[in-house]
C-alpha cells in the first residue's frame, strides 16, 4: 500500500531524529564545550560583582581616614553668606524730637515760629487723601509716612505767585514725611485743618 504523504513526513521527521541521537552517542561534545556559553553568560555578571566589591570597599572607610577624590578635580563652590538686616526702629523719643524739629522748622520758615503742631503715622496715600494732596506717586501708596499738621498765622514768600500777587497766606501747614528715611514728600498750605485722629493714635509736637 502505497504511502500516504502525511504518513511520509512523520517517517521522515523520525528518521531525522534517531539520526542526530545516534551522533550524539557517538560523538559526544566535550564538558568544556558545553559549559563555555553558560560560562560566557556569566563572564559579565562576575565582572559586576567584582566592580561592585571594589566600589564597596573604596565607601567603607574607617575612623579617621579621609576620602580621595578619583578624577578631575573640580574648583570649590562657595555659596556666600547672606545676612539679613531688618532697619531699625528708632526709640519713640528720637522719633518726636526729629518730627518736632521739622515742624518748628517749616512753621519758622512760614513767619510763625509759635505755631502749634501734631503728627500721626499713617501711609503715603491716605496722607493724601486726608490732606486733598492729589496722587502725586511720590512713594508706594502704602508706604509708611508721618503726616504733621501745623497750627499757626502763616506766609509762604518762597511759595510760586504771579506778580503782583501778594505771597500765599494760610493757617495751616501740612507735612509728609517717609516715616524710614525721613524724606520730606509733601509741603500744603491752606485754611482747612483736618482731624488727624481719625487716621491713628496722634502724637503732640511741641
């Protein structure tokens, strides 16, 4: 009976395979030759190993031993010292005798050296409002200002007037003062005092 061709491939395979069974058992490869991919494979696993040993034994160092530093080495990096300074308050006494000076000094300046003065410390901006100075942008609007009101009979000659405008009369002086640097920022004359507790705890000038 003839062969059919499945039955043909299947003789084929078989004959295939006792074939290189049967070389094997005659020609058996060599233990070395048969371990050496294994041996291969572990060749860079071993060579790890033996990095790794040598890093730890380089991280482990004893009392008293310093580190060495293996390459190029690299400039120091020094990071500078910054030291913040906050300006100090001067004590309140300083503060009054500065604001009384300025006070006898414009009222002085004004043709009445016995005016009457006050201050209160409050920001640029209500400062502003309180005296209807406009909005200059001399300084922050919430910056820190000392706001003296002057009390008094006075003439501004150094006060601009269009000849033959007699010179700017008023009886009351205000002041903006920087309440950090002392920087004087606004100079007013007019007849309209204003009630300067509704913008802080006043303080006496005399």
């Amino acid at each position: 009976m003839a062969e059919t061709t499945t039955e043909l491939i299947r003789r084929t395979l078989h004959d295939r395979a006792a074939a290189v069974t049967e070389q094997g058992l005659r020609h058996p490869q060599p233990i070395e030759q048969r371990s050496a991919t294994p041996r291969r494979l572990l060749a860079p696993a071993a060579a790890g190993l033996a990095i790794l040993a040598v890093a730890a034994a380089i991280l482990v160092l004893r009392p008293g031993d310093h580190a060495a530093v293996v390459g190029r080495p690299s400039a120091a990096v020094t990071t500078p010292t910054v030291t913040a300074t906050a300006t100090p308050t001067p004590p309140l006494d300083e503060v009054v005798a500065e604001l009384t000076t300025r006070a006898r000094g414009a009222a002085s300046a004004n043709d009445d050296p016995d005016a009457t003065a006050a201050a209160v410390k409050t920001t640029f901006r209500k400062a502003e409002i309180a005296t209807d100075s406009g909005e200059s942008g001399a300084a922050a609007a919430n910056a820190p200002v000392w706001l003296i009101q002057i009390l008094g009979d006075f003439t501004c000659y150094e006060c601009k007037t269009v000849a033959p405008e007699p010179p700017i009369t008023g009886t009351v002086i205000f002041l903006i003062i920087d309440a950090r640097t002392w920087e004087g920022y606004t100079f007013g004359l007019t007849r309209t005092p204003i009630d300067l507790s509704r913008l802080g705890a006043v303080i006496p000038l005399t």
